[in-house]
C-alpha cells in the first residue's frame, strides 16, 4: 500500500459507474472521494452530520485522472490532509486499483466549517482537529503565519 496516505478505505465500483466507453465514468470518482472524506469525518473524527454544530461545505474539488477501472474492481482510496487552517482544510485523496499502487486519479476536496445554522466559518474544534492533525503531511496555519 502506498505510504504517502494515512487512512485507506475500499470502495466497491457497482455496474451502473461504467460507462459507454466500458470505463467507470469521470462523475463517479468525485463520488468516492466524496463518500471517503465523510465516511472518515464521521468514523474518526467525531463528525455528526445530524446534529453537529459545525458542518465542512466543499468550496473547491479537483481531479486528474491516471487510469481506468470497470465493475467489478474496488477502487483502493487513500486519504490524507494535505493543508488545516483555522476554519479550512484541504484533503487529498489517492485513487488507486486494488492493489493500492497502481494509480487512478488523485483527487482533493477543500471543505470549510461553518456554522450549521449561520453557514459562517467557524474553528475546527476537537475531536476533529486532532484527528486531521493525524493525517497531516503539510503545513497548518499556525506554520505558514
């Protein structure tokens, strides 16, 4: 598995994500990165999408895309932290065939925390910060100021 990445989840393609071109489509794979930042935000990091106080909106997603899969290979996705700031974090996210090696797409999603009422920017509080922190592979704010 590669190193680079400090959570590692499987995710199962399904025989709708292939499309006419005998590939899983490009729409599928922000999906999965999608459902792997939350799955570990409510797993690890304490996150309640019913009734925490705070919630990470996406306000920026990219993808390059490396390979292709078809149903029915798993996608092997690692997940790190590439940047946490007071309100923002930046995930990285790794796509890989299942042997977690040979690349697919590598992928990032920003999501800020605001409010669940208010939708202003609020601190990233604890537990999740920590849980970041131990994902981290680059600089927080505190380092870049």
């Amino acid at each position: 598995m590669n190193a680079e990445y400090g959570y590692w989840e499987t995710v199962p393609t399904r025989w709708k994500d292939n499309d006419v071109y005998g590939h899983v489509n490009n729409a599928v794979h922000y999906s999965v990165m999608d459902t792997v930042i939350n799955a570990w935000l409510i797993r690890e990091a304490g996150l309640d999408i019913h009734r925490s106080r705070s919630i990470g909106l996406c306000v920026e997603s990219q993808c390059v895309y490396k390979g292709s899969i078809e149903f029915p290979e798993p996608f092997r996705v690692g997940l790190r932290v590439g940047h946490l700031g007071r309100s923002s974090v930046r995930y990285e996210v790794g796509l890989f065939r299942e042997d977690g090696e040979t690349p697919v797409a590598e992928g990032r999603f920003v999501h800020v925390f605001v409010d669940r009422e208010t939708r202003r920017p609020v601190e990233i509080g604890e537990p999740m910060r920590s849980a970041m922190n131990a994902l981290l592979t680059g600089p927080t704010e505190e380092t870049t100021a």
